[in-house]
C-alpha cells in the first residue's frame, strides 16, 4: 500500500503467512483477498485491499500464523516518535 495510511488498516506479513483463507472469510468489510502471487514458502498470501478495514480484529483472531497479521487502530503510535 502506497501513500500515507488511513486507519484503521491491516498488515498481512507476506512470508508468514499461509495462505489458508481463514482471514479473508472473517472480515465483515470484505476487505482481505488472497493474492495471485506465490511467497517463498510456494503460498499465495493474504493481503489488504487497502481500505475499508473498520479495525474489527476478526482477521487477526482467526489467523492461525503467530505474527502474520497486524491491524493497526487510529491510535497506533510508530515506534521511535
Ligand atoms: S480488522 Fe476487521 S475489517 Fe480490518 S481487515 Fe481485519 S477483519 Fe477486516
Ligand atoms: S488467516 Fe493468516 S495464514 Fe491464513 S490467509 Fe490469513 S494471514 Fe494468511
């Protein structure tokens, strides 16, 4: 995803996650689709449309891959600022 970001937004970690569907199936927004792509590991990952996420964390729960999904809520605040 390209420019600033507008939260809430999700983050799928591309290599660690699986491909298994699980968390395009939980978003009620419809906004998480497996991509076209292979990963190293040979899985198409999960990846974020780039809007529409409403910060929900049903992605997140359902994913079964420690540290493969990231939802970022409006009041994130980066490390180091
Ligand atoms: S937090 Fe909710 S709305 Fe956002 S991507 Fe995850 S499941 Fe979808
Ligand atoms: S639930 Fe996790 S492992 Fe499965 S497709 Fe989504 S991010 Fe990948």
């Amino acid at each position: 995803m390209d420019g600033p970001k507008k939260y809430p937004f999700c983050e799928i970690d591309q290599e660690e996650c699986k491909g298994c569907g699980l968390c395009v199936n939980a978003c009620p927004a419809k906004v998480l689709e497996l991509s076209t792509h292979l990963n190293s590991k040979g899985y198409h990952p999960s990846g974020y449309k780039g809007s529409g996420c409403i910060g929900c964390g049903s992605c997140f729960y359902s994913c079964p891959e420690p540290g493969a999904i990231t939802v970022y809520l409006k009041d994130y605040v980066p490390e180091g600022v």
